[in-house]
C-alpha cells in the first residue's frame, strides 16, 4: 500500500506489517522506535 507520511514523504508498505509497528506509528509522542517491518 502507498502511504504518505506527516513529513511528506511517500512509501510502499507491504500488508504484512506487524500491529504493533502500526501502533508505534501512530503514537510518535510515545517515543517507540519503528519496527523493523518499516526499515527501507
């Protein structure tokens, strides 16, 4: 899937990512790193 993110960069995510990786995505103000499942 394509996904544009807040700092205006655009990315190809593949369906397999964790839901934990999505979580830490979506929660910045958490301080988690992003899951492996995200590295380029």
């Amino acid at each position: 899937m394509t996904t544009c993110f807040a700092d205006g960069s655009v990315r190809t995510i593949s369906a397999t990512v964790s839901p934990n990786t999505w979580w830490f995505v979506c929660t910045p103000q958490g301080g988690e790193a992003n899951g492996p499942d995200l590295d380029p």
